[in-house]
C-alpha cells in the first residue's frame, strides 16, 4: 500500500522564517481586554453610592427602637416609624430576638 507523502514533507520544504515570522506578527498584535460592562457597573455603583471620601464621618447616632421594644410590638402595630431605621439597627434586633427565643445559634 502506497502512502501518499507530498502532504507531510511539504511545510518541511518551507523555509523557517515564514513561521517565526507569523509567530512574531501575532505576538505582537497582542489585544487587551476590556471589559466594558464592569466599568459601566462601577460607574453606575458610584452614582448611586456617592463619593465617600467626600462624606464626612458622621457620629454614630442613638438607636430609633427603644431597647424594651419587643418582637410582638413590631408585628401587631401598623403605624409607620418616626424615623427610618438602619438594617445594622434591625439585624441587630432580630439576631438578638432569635438567639433569645432559640431560633439562631
């Protein structure tokens, strides 16, 4: 059975530079990444956060909910608060409720 090997020899006929060249043109078109949607997200993120170092540092203020108030008292009133209260403010009360009722170890 005959081979035919014309194929297999013919790129050892080619002289060497031809594939150095070709390697040396690539890596030299090297392209940078973007990533365009990350950028637009952190422009985005600091519009609505604001610029920080801009803010100055506030004291921390007193707490809205008073310290007897209890789980029943926010479930069974409807009335609005007086004044908005922090999430740290409203984590700390529900964590303190579950560990005193059981439910968060």
């Amino acid at each position: 059975m005959e081979t035919n090997d014309s194929n297999s020899h013919s790129h050892e006929n080619q002289p060497s530079n031809v594939s150095n060249d070709a390697s040396k043109e690539i890596s030299t078109e090297r392209v940078v990444f973007v990533n365009h949607a990350e950028i637009a997200w952190h422009e985005r993120r600091r519009q609505w956060v604001g610029d920080r170092s801009q803010k100055s540092k506030r004291a921390p203020r007193e707490p809205i909910m008073s310290w007897s108030t209890t789980y029943e008292d926010l479930l069974c009133s409807s009335d609005p608060f007086q004044q908005p209260i922090s999430l740290a403010e409203m984590v700390d009360f529900l964590a303190d409720i579950w560990h005193e009722e059981g439910l968060y170890d």
